[in-house]
C-alpha cells in the first residue's frame, strides 16, 4: 500500500476521516510541509486544509516539486481546492464543488473557504463562505427565503471579515432589511438544514486517495 499523507484541519473530524481512509494524517499544512511530506515518503499527498493569514501558506512550488519527484497530490475542501484549481493543468488533481467553483471562477478569493478553528479540538468557530452560499442557495428553494432576503443576507455575510462569519451574526447584521420572522425560521433552519460543502468534498477526495491506493 502507498504511503499516504493528509493534510487535514477543520473541514471533516479526524475520526470520520480515519474511518474513510488508512493515512497519516496530519494538521492544515503551512510553507514547507508538503515538502516535508515527500521528503518522509509520501507517494500520495491529500491536501485538504491549510493555514491561510496567520502563517505563510502552501507554495506553489512545493507542490510542483512535489509532482516532479512522482507524487499523486490531491486537492479538495479548501486550501486544497483553491491550490488545485491553479495548478490542475500542471498534475495536481482537483476533487470537489468547491473545486470547481474556483476553477470555473465562481469564487476568488482565499477568505471564501477560511476559517478559524479552536487549536485543541480543530473544531471551526466560523463558517466559511462557501458552505454560506449554498445554505442560503437551498434556503432560497426551500422558500424558507424570499429573494430580497436571500440578498440581503448574502451581502451580510461577505461584508464580514472571515473569522466573524456565523449565521447568528449574520442574521443579525441583516436585521435592519430581514423580518424578524424570517430571519427565526432562517435560524431554524440552519441547525438541520445548512450546508456542509467542505466536509462533504473532504469525505470524496478522501474516498478518491482511498481508492486510489486499491483500499476497499
């Protein structure tokens, strides 16, 4: 069996992740750890999840150098789909809708897929944009949002910064414009109903590499 390396933070619980694929795993990769990884004789490399503001991120060059030596690098969720859709047409493979998004520029920015995160648990403490776009989105068919809502919230959610995005504050930001009846049943709403696109394009990539390896 290859050996196989996973960069893994916030975007799927570790036990979850251990269940779906036999792996080392370790924390968000920073500058030099893919690296790091060839270098410990990673033939598969899993990127999932990265430091974005507070450290120096994954560089480009680490993954092409990464690829020359003969490793599979695999990118999804996060730091992993945003460093996938730049370098797919050089050998990096890209899985997921966030992925996508990025590669087909339906997104742009970093602070679309961050978080921050408690150092202990890994838990996340805020929501990235990306899983906000598709709660609101299935919100919006549910009818549990009208479209002057849905905007309304929307804007509310970009114009904060990335570490204050929940959906309490969201919701209170675009109290002034969202009935308060609405924005209840919105509430409501995302304790059973929001969308998790990170964890669910972890949970492929990580079926992918699993697959990838001959693992059933």
């Amino acid at each position: 069996m290859p050996k196989i390396i996973v960069f893994l933070g916030p975007s799927l619980p570790l036990d979850e992740a251990r269940r779906i694929v036999d792996a080392t795993f370790r924390p968000p990769a920073a500058r030099g750890d893919m690296t790091r990884a060839v270098d410990d004789g990673a033939e598969i490399i899993c990127l999932i999840d990265g430091v974005f503001f507070q450290e120096c991120a994954v560089g480009h060059r680490e993954i092409l150098s990464a690829l020359e030596r003969g490793v599979r690098v695999i990118g999804a969720s996060s730091m992993g789909a945003l460093r996938s859709a730049e370098l797919d047409t050089l050998g990096m493979e890209g899985i997921g809708v966030i992925y996508h998004m990025y590669r087909q520029g339906v997104v742009e920015s970093d602070d679309e897929v961050a978080v921050i995160f408690d150092p202990v648990s890994g838990s996340p403490l805020s929501e990235p944009m990306v899983n906000i776009r598709a709660t609101l989105q299935k919100a919006a068919e549910r009818g549990v949002l009208d479209p002057v809502s849905h905007d309304a919230l929307l804007r509310a959610a970009l114009l904060l910064y990335y570490p204050d995005r929940t959906y309490d504050r969201i919701c209170e930001d675009a109290s002034y414009v969202v009935a308060h009846g609405v924005i209840e049943r919105f509430l409501a709403f995302t304790v059973k109903e929001r969308v998790d696109l990170k964890a669910d394009d972890t949970r492929q990539a990580l079926e992918y590499v699993r697959n990838l390896a001959g693992v059933q």
